[in-house]
C-alpha cells in the first residue's frame, strides 16, 4: 500500500566499517539499516551507515527476487540491528551494491537496543536549501530553533520540554550551543524524480561536515533533516529506527506538508521516539489509528506499553497480574490507585498477562494488557478530550512483551483497546474473543483529582460471576445514598454520573482505516521554564504517598452480581479454526 502523507516511514540505524574493495567486491560490516516503505512487500529498502563517512550505502530490497537475501550463510534470519559483515558486488559506474550473495553476509552479534534512560540529545538541524534541486528552505533557521527548544531557545519551549515531560526527565533535547540548527545548500546529488531518503541525508550531511570541520560535526548525537523533499516522497516524516540512545539516529521531516508535520509535536516526537526503536500505535488493529500516543496520530504522551519499554514508566505495586494472582470471582482484587501518567511514571499502570484465556500462548493472538490512567493535563494538555479522565486500556503482543530481549527489535503492535470512566463496570473483550476480565473503577481522588482506584475481576464463562459494581465499591448490592462524592473541583473532568457506564466506549463507532489529515495549530507550553514546567508535571504526588494503601488486597463476594454489563461494542474476527500455534520455546 502508497504511503499517505500522514503515514511515517521508519528505517532501523547502522554503523559499518568499509573494507578495501577488490575486484568488483565490496566489503563491509556494521548493523542492518531498513527503510520500511510499508508497500506490503515485506522485503524493505536495506542500507548502511558509515559512522566515520556519516553516510549511508543503500542495499536495496531484502528476500527473493532482490538483491539482500533474508538470511545469512548459516540460515540465520536477518534482523533490523544485527551487526553483520557484507561482501557485495559493486556497480562500477555508481559505486554501489548491486547484489549480495547469501553466502557474503554473516551475523557476528545480535542487536542491542538499551532502554531510553537519562539519553542527552545533541542535535544537528539541517535545513536544506536547495531551489535549484526543488528543494527552497521551507523554515528559517530562528524558526527551527524556537520549534524545537521555545522562544528562549534554552529547551524549556517547545519540541523539547514535551519530550522532557513525556519522558519524566529521561529523554532530553540539548539547547545550543550543545544542539546547533544550519542551513546547508549542497549540489543536487539526489534524483529529484524518485523518494531516495539516503540520498538527501548524504548530501547534506556531506555539507554539514564540510562547514563544520570533522571534529566539530562528530560531537553531534542525532541528525534531523528539514527538507522539502521530492513530490515522490509520501510522508510526513521518516526516521531511522534505532540510534536515539547511544547516538547516530537520523530523522526526515518533510517541509511540504508544512502544517502537518510542524503544527504540533506529534510528528517530531513520533519520529525522534523511532530512533528508541518505538513502533507505531494501533486501534482495531489499525497502524497509526492510536489516538492517545504520538506514536499514533495522537497529540499525547505515549502509552504505558510505550513508556513501559523505554524504562520510563513502571506498574503499580502488585500491578503484574496473572492466573496466579488473580483468581476467578467471585472473588476481586484491588484497588490498585492509579495516579495519573501526567504526574509519575513511578507505579503509573497495571500489567495484566491473562494466561486463562485460551489463544494467549498463540504467537499472534495472544496479548497482554496495560491500563493507565489518563488525565488532561502538562504533555497531555492536547491529548483528545475522549479520553480524559479515563482509564485507557492497551493490547500488546504477549510473546514479544513477555520476551523483550528477544524480540526488542520487533513490532509488538502496542493497540488502544478501551477507555473507561470513573465509578464503571466494563467487561473487557478484544477484537478476537472475551478476556474472562471485568475492571472496575471508583471515583477519581486526591486535591489534583488525579488518582484512580481500579479494581479486577476474572470470570470463566460469564462475567456475571464477577460482582457488581455497587459490591466492590460499596460492599453491598445497593448503591448507599447519597451517592458517591464528585471528582474535586480542580478535576476538570465532569461529575461522574450516577448510574455507572456498563462497558468502556469507543472514541468513535467505526474508525477509519486511515487518520485524518486534519492537525490543529501546535501550542507552545505555557512554562516559562523548564523548573517551573517540571514543577507543574510533579504536582499531586504528595496525593500518592497519602494513598498508598495494600494495592492488590483480594476481597471476596458470597452475593451474585448483580449488574451483569454488556461486553464493549467492538467487531469479533473471526480466529483461525485450526489448531492454536503455539510459540516458539526460545
């Protein structure tokens, strides 16, 4: 399928090292790099990095029928990250690799990929200013630095205190001096008539270096690219997927669609979180549908399946649930308080792996759940008002997000589920079967009215063996009068209604298999300063220390329940009928 312009193209990083080349062989060595040009092919756009050039050497398409072969000489899988040794056959015109035998590539270590910890960004900005090529320079230079670090150009603005906030302080953008934004007008060494991504970050890194200086260009960690780039190019932004923590990655954002790709964060942040090896966000099981990541097409945070990876966020105590921890109703277990993501990423979500439900061990319909707690507010002060003040339930593959060394460099398709309000029962059901799962919320607490008590309940074939919502939050099957007191008045969410919400809401009844192209205006954060944005992120805390109470307590119900809900209106697939796969025992 054609990418559409909101759609993302990622490319996975490398480093190699260039040996001599001898009669028509080149040979190199270093990590894969992929530009997944997501044309339902499967095969990629292969290429590698020169660390000590800066420029990449394209290897085209991978798989049958093209010039990468998908294994080694040994039958190993090739793999985004792997570093390997080529030996290539050259085109003595262009000098580049035409053909690599399987026999020529070899793996000689997996891929590594740290987590997103305390990562120090030095940005080099390039802005390509080339009419001559079609490519006229679609920003100033004053303008890409208030972009990326705000109007004081210091990091407490802009592109560069959401990725601070989003991040709890892990992931920084440098201001300069350690960060510089130039513009480069190099010849036109790119077709102008066809998308050649590496082609365009050649020739202006070729330049930067040579305005630089060798020593002074090698002090950046992370390159982005601000280009009007060829028509043939359909995306908004692209980025190399790897390289954001120990340095090297490249971003491209593309300056024709002007409006979509600068009129938020959402591009900017979606492109520089690939280089973290982040995939993009899901819903029904549709790329980039995620409306609550910007990882999606959501101008918000991302997901705890997100943040839960990089090493920035962590569950609540007693928050990795499973079989063993929670047993069938009518027994229940809570509450877990959930302060919400904007506060901490310190024992922010629930972690649900449910191994009862039959199809969990089939490598591709197995998921784990995340449930998280959003609320309206610092880096999600933009975030789609559906989901504010809700709790957001995500999927993730199960085999990869139970094995994240192993498959760290793989999709595991992190997809928005449900979003449910305070003072609700929901029965959680996926796209494919039930989850055996009902979650049960109270009334949102604490002075900020941010935290959420969350309870669960897991039944075998019907979740009226689970107890209403009045048992668990009540102790009774009669809602007491008066109801439950509304959310404090600093909430701005509205006051809950008094009839519970029988199961979590869609933000729309049918999505569309695209995103809308539509990105409102991007506002700046209102912080003065850095200090004083991190101050306003951490507010309420002394809430979670004051509500820190046994948060994975069984309680047990002898009474039926008495609100049988209805399971959430999602579209049941239809599973395989043959036998489950089971995963593979590595």
């Amino acid at each position: 399928m054609a990418l559409t312009h909101l759609q993302v193209a990622i490319v996975v990083l490398a480093t190699i090292g260039y040996a001599a080349a001898e009669g028509g062989k080149k040979n190199i060595e270093g990590e894969l790099v992929r530009l997944d040009r997501d044309d339902d092919d499967g095969a990629g756009d292969w290429a590698l990095l020169n660390r000590r050039s800066g420029l990449f050497e394209p290897l085209g398409k991978m798989g049958p029928g093209h010039k990468m072969p998908h294994k080694d000489k040994d039958g190993k899988e090739l793999a985004a990250g792997q570093y390997v040794t080529i030996g290539c056959t050259v085109d003595p015109a262009a000098g580049q690799c035409t053909y690599v035998a399987q026999q020529d590539v070899a793996i000689v270590k997996p891929a590594y990929v740290p987590q997103a910890k305390q990562v120090r960004e030095r940005l080099l900005i390039l802005i390509m200013d080339a009419p001559a090529c079609g490519s006229a320079a679609p920003m100033s230079v004053a303008t890409a630095e208030t972009l990326w670090f705000g109007p004081n150009k210091d990091a407490q603005g802009g592109f560069a205190i959401r990725a601070e906030m989003c991040s709890y302080g892990e992931f920084i953008m440098e201001p300069p001096p350690l960060s510089k934004v130039m513009t480069v007008s190099p010849a036109c060494t790119w077709p102008t008539a066809t998308c050649d991504a590496w082609a365009m970050a050649n020739a202006a890194r070729t330049q930067a270096q040579t305005l630089l200086g060798a020593t002074a260009y090698a002090a950046f960690t992370h390159h982005i690219l601000v280009m009007a780039v060829p028509a043939a190019c359909s995306w908004a932004g692209l980025a190399t997927l790897g390289g954001g923590v120990d340095g090297g990655g490249q971003v491209w954002l593309n300056g024709n669609t002007y409006s979509q790709t600068f009129g938020s964060f959402q591009v900017p942040l979606h492109e520089s979180s690939h280089n973290f090896v982040l995939y993009h966000g899901y819903s029904y099981h549709i790329e980039y549908q995620d409306k609550t990541s910007y990882m999606g097409t959501g101008k918000a945070c991302p997901a705890a399946t997100e943040t839960s990876l990089l090493g920035w966020s962590s569950p609540v105590a007693d928050g990795n649930i499973n079989s063993t921890t929670l047993p069938q109703g009518p027994a229940f277990n809570g509450p877990y308080v959930l302060p919400a993501t904007y506060l901490t990423g310190m024992g922010n979500h629930i972690r649900v792996q449910p191994d009862w439900v039959p199809y969990y061990t089939n490598a591709q319909y197995g998921y784990n759940l995340y449930m998280e707690v959003r609320v309206r507010a610092n880096g999600d002060d933009m975030m789609d008002t559906v989901y504010d003040h809700k709790l957001v339930i995500h999927e993730v593959n199960a085999l990869y997000n139970n094995n994240p060394v192993t498959y760290r460099t793989s999709d595991p398709q992190s997809n928005y589920l449900a979003s449910v309000g305070p003072n609700s029962r929901a029965v959680l059901q996926s796209d494919y079967y039930a989850y055996g799962l009902v979650v049960y919320t109270g009334a949102f607490t604490g002075s900020s009215g941010a935290f959420l008590p969350v309870y669960l309940c897991r039944y075998a074939v019907a979740d009226s063996e689970c107890p209403s919502l009045s048992k668990v939050l009540y102790g009774t099957d009669t809602t007491p009068s008066p109801s439950p007191s509304p959310s404090p008045s600093a909430s701005p969410s509205p006051s809950p209604s008094p009839s519970p919400s029988p199961s979590p809401a869609s933000p729309s009844p049918s999505p569309s298999p695209k995103p809308s192209n539509g990105r409102k205006k991007f506002q700046q954060s209102p912080s003065a300063d850095r200090r004083s944005a991190l101050d306003t992120a951490w507010q309420g805390l002394a809430d979670l220390v004051e509500l820190l109470i046994p948060s994975s307590s069984s309680s047990s119900s002898t009474s039926e329940a008495g609100d049988g809900a209805a399971k959430p209106a999602r579209r049941l697939l239809l599973l395989p009928t043959t036998d489950v796969v089971q995963r593979p025992t590595n």
